[in-house]
C-alpha cells in the first residue's frame, strides 16, 4: 500500500482486493475548512445519514470506527462518500492519514457501514401537508440537495411557519463559515423567488 501525498487530492492504494478491484479513496477538500469529504468509490449508504457523535452512530459500525479517533468531531454518510468534520484545534495533515487507514481496514472487512436505517419523518412529506410545503419540500430536495451534497453536505427541511423556512444542515454544511451567505443569498433568494410566501430561511 502507499500513501501519496505530492498532489492536492489524496489517494490511498490498497493492495488487496475489494469485489475483485483495487481500492482508492480519494479525498476532496470542501466549503467547510474543518471537514474533509472522503470518496472511497463504494456505495456506503443508501441514505444520508448525520452523526455528531458515537452515541448516535450505534447503527453504523463504520461512524462508531471513526469516532474512535479523538479528533473525528462529526461524521456524515452520503451515497458513496463520507464527510469528517474535525476537532479544531487539530491539523489536517496530522490526522488524514490516520483516518484513510480506519476507512479502508472497515472497507475491506467486509462489513456494512449501516447495519439498520430508520424511516427518516423529515424527508417524508405527508399526504395532508400543504401546497405550500409541499412545494418548499420539492425545490430543497431537486434544486438545492444535489449540489449540496456535491460540497459533502446535506441539507433537510425541518418546517415552515408565518412565512419562516427552517432547515438543518449536516456534514460539511453544519458550522461552515460560507454557509449562512449560502442560506441567505442562494437558498433564501431560490426559494422566494418560487415560493412567495416564504419570507425568509433559517438554519437549526
């Protein structure tokens, strides 16, 4: 195996076979200097999944793993990536090896990163919620959740009342210093412009 660490993006090669290939996981800088997206070029789970700390990961061995490092602050599960937020008192380059090496011993385990998924109410629209949410559902979930997640984030609608947007932010979204500007001037903008009701766009 070899670390490679000349370029901008990092590679780590594993000389074992994982599904008959080789492995690389390649990591990607993203808006939010704490955190790092890592992209193993696996599926690793079928729904996005958020954990701010190993209490809350007790369904996903892979989060529990990473949370064994100490410096590992958050960790977030997309389809084929995962997102760490680091401690901030603490150096990329002092740490990223150290996780690339947990992420890839879990991978070749051969263990499921997300051993049970509970239905998740917040991506669920009810059959009796109003046009208006229902259309604020759809533009976050078509328009603004794919790109979002490009940057190793999430974005989930939490609710709207008297005419306020209210939405959580995970992975690298979640204390990124760009993403109240992003809120403001892209979400916000976006969604007034189709959604006149909305007045404005808050993040838990």
């Amino acid at each position: 195996m070899f670390l490679d660490i000349t370029s901008q993006n990092q590679y780590f090669e594993v000389n074992n076979y994982l599904n008959g290939k080789d492995m690389f996981i390649q990591t990607e800088a993203t808006p939010n200097p704490e955190s790092l997206k890592f992209l193993p070029g696996v599926t690793i789970s079928k729904m996005p999944m958020n954990f701010l700390n190993i209490e809350q990961a007790s369904n996903s061995p892979l989060a529990q793993k990473l949370f064994s490092l100490k410096e590992v602050k958050s960790v977030f599960l997309g389809y084929d990536f995962i997102t760490i937020t680091k401690q901030e008192d603490v150096q990329w380059e002092f740490i990223k090896a150290e996780i690339l090496v947990a992420i890839m011993d879990f991978l070749i385990s051969g263990k499921e990163a997300v051993v049970k998924v509970e239905n998740s109410s917040a991506n669920v629209s009810p059959e009796n919620e109003d046009k208006i949410v229902k259309e604020i559902r759809e533009i976050i979930e078509n328009q603004v959740r794919p790109s979002v997640m490009q940057d190793g984030g999430d974005i989930v609608f939490h609710d709207f009342k008297d005419g306020i947007v209210r939405v959580e932010l995970h992975g690298a979204c979640s204390g990124c210093p760009s993403s109240t500007v992003t809120l403001k001037n892209g979400i916000e903008n976006m969604l007034k412009y189709y959604v006149p009701e909305v007045i404005s766009v808050e993040a838990l």
